[in-house]
C-alpha cells in the first residue's frame, strides 16, 4: 500500500501501522496460487501473515465503474478483521486453511501460453507490466486453442453477490443491507442487516472475502454460512445452482472486448424502443445494431463475419435461430460452445427481408 491510502485518516494510518505493507505494482512471477483475486480490480489488499497464511482480501468490483463499492470504512473494518484473526494465530489457524484455494493450472501469469500483452525476455529484463485482467483472457484463448472446454468460471469470474440476492452495505465490514426477494439467499433465510462472519468455517473480513468463498465452491453445492442477527450467531445453508454464475453479466469486463472482436468479429448494441418499432421486432425477441466491425489494425481478428457480408450497422435479430437472447448469451456461446473454426449464423433485417448470414467464428 502507499502513503497516500495511509495519510487518507490517522486512524487508517494506526492501523496500517500494525503490519508489514508491500505495494506490488506489476504481476509478473505472482504466485497465483496464492494471490487469487478478481482480475478487473484496480485496488486489491491481501492480509497475510509472514508464512503465507492467508487472514482476509479486500477489494470488489461490481460494473465498469465500482467506485461504490470501496471505501475508506470499508477498507478499516477488512483490516480491524484481520487484525482479530491475527490476535487468535496461530491457534485458529486450521479454520483459516479454508481461505487459500488449490493450485491453479499456471503457476504464474506469464505462463499462460497465450497471454496478451508483452512476453518476459530471455534475458530476463521486463519491459513492460503484465495486465491482471488479461489472465481470464489467456485462459480462455489457450484452452480453446487445445480443444479443450472452458468453465463458466473464465468468463463468469467472481460474480456480483447481488445474483444471489446478497446486497451489501460496502461502508460496513460484510453487512447486508438489503436481500432480494425471491432470490436464493431470500429463500435461505437471510435477511437486511445479517452480518456474515464465516463461510463454509473460514473467518470473512470483507465483500471480497465473501466473493471468493463463491467463486471457489463447486457448483451445485451449499455454502454454510455463519451470521450474526441482532447479536446473535446463527447458521444458514444457501445453495448454489448449478449455473448460478450465469444470472450476472459479464459484458462490462475487458474480456468481452476479445470476444467480440477478436472471436466473434463484430460488436452490438441493443436497439431503443424506437428502433424496434421501426425494424418491426416484437416484444421478447432479440435487437442489435452491428456497432463495430475489426479495424484493420488489430491484430488476430475475425474478419469472417464481414467478408460473408455482415455490415455495420445491419440489425441482427436471432444467432443459430435463437431469437430471444442477449450479447452474453451469444458471445458465451462462441466462447464457450463453439470451437476455433465452427460455424454460426447470425439473421440481420435490412429492410422488409431477413438475410442469414454464415461464418466462422475463430
């Protein structure tokens, strides 16, 4: 952490006093082992102990924005926390082995074979950061290049708590301020003003610690979830469906971009109500504009769509047939369901006609 965060309030900086800070400013040989984090954060704290024992994160990131969901409260109660936890160390370390997950596929991000971005020299000189964000990416791009399937996780990465219908109080340590009705939270039985304490028996500090404890569970599976309620422990089960990841829409993170383009060879946008009126498309159905085709400068794109036809600005009513759908929905599928090569048909209306159009998707 740097100063600045530090002088924000002498309270934080008394705080902050208490522990060894280390500010990393670049991600190459990050042990992703053990630093597993939300790859679109622009702020993310870890509290560690010296042995790599992991106390609590703090850092969550809901749209394009976020802003509100960080704050200075927030940020002192994660750290007044892990400061608790670390007072009851290391005699309340097994309950603790629950916030470190297994070991990932690549050690460190510049292992991933096809990472965007600039590559590590032999010489070992390092010209240039790796981008977090282009992990999910990476991924994405080599598994599909070995044929192998990707997990819902690589697009729908540390979902927003909100699909599960957990709303909470980001001044506040991991309080909800609200619950979704009819949500799975709702139908478990948590409420406006429960203050989660653990998950699945590891100590939570944070929204982030919150998210991870999700974003780590098999699904389906329970997580047991350990609340206080007007001074009260109590124990809640709130199942995770097996596609529960879904209900949260990826398209604002960066890994949208590369499926748009890169894979799929075009990007939408949803028609107005006007629009659809004229275009004639009838409620529930699908309408997208064509908003950008690859320029000719970036590199690896897929230039299929528009050599088979596709113009910008041409509205695209149904993919495959599918006509009730959104942009995730389609660009999931080419992530996910298609391989490099497969075909795919996108329906576009010009005028009284609807054309198919055919391509490849990369």
């Amino acid at each position: 952490m740097d100063g600045q965060l530090a002088r924000q309030g002498s309270e934080l900086a008394s705080l902050l006093d208490q522990f060894v800070c280390v500010r990393i400013v670049q991600a190459y040989g990050l042990d992703m082992s053990l630093f597993q984090f939300d790859g679109e954060l622009t702020f993310a704290v870890f509290f560690l102990n010296a042995d790599r024992t992991i106390y609590g994160r703090y850092g969550t990131r809901t749209s394009h924005e976020g802003d509100e969901t960080v704050s200075l409260s927030g940020l002192r109660a994660a750290i007044e926390a892990s400061l608790k936890i670390h007072t009851g160390y290391p005699a309340n370390k097994d309950s603790l082995a629950a916030k470190q997950g297994g070991r990932p596929r690549w050690k460190t991000p510049e292992a991933i074979p096809l990472l965007p971005g600039p590559k590590v020299p032999a010489d070992g000189s390092r010209g240039k950061c790796i981008h977090c964000h282009e992990v999910g990416i990476g991924t994405l791009l080599t598994m599909r290049k070995d044929r192998e399937k990707p997990p819902d996780s690589v697009l729908w990465s540390f979902p927003n708590p909100a699909v599960l219908g957990l709303e909470f109080d980001f001044s506040k340590r991991a309080k909800l301020a609200s619950v979704v009705p009819g949500s799975a939270a709702a139908r478990a039985g948590l409420t406006a003003g429960d203050e989660i304490e653990a998950i699945d028996g590891a100590p939570i500090v944070s929204v982030a610690d919150v998210q991870w404890a999700f974003e780590m569970k098999p699904t389906p599976s329970e997580a047991t979830v350990k609340i206080v309620r007007e001074g009260k422990l109590g124990t809640i089960s709130l199942p995770l469906a097996k596609d529960w990841r879904k209900a949260d829409d990826y398209t604002w993170r960066t890994i949208a971009w590369p499926l748009r383009l890169r894979l799929t060879g075009f990007r939408l946008t949803p028609l107005n109500d006007d629009d659809r009126a004229r275009h004639k498309i009838a409620a529930g159905e699908a309408g997208f504009k064509v908003a950008e085709l690859p320029p000719g400068w970036l590199k690896d794109a897929n230039r299929s769509p528009e050599r088979a036809g596709l113009k910008k600005g041409d509205i695209v009513i149904a993919f495959d047939g599918r006509k009730n759908f959104g942009e995730k929905d389609l660009l999931a599928v080419v992530a996910l369901e298609k391989k490099i090569g497969d075909a795919m048909t996108v329906t576009v209306r010009r005028g009284d006609k609807d054309v198919d159009i055919h391509f490849t998707v990369n």
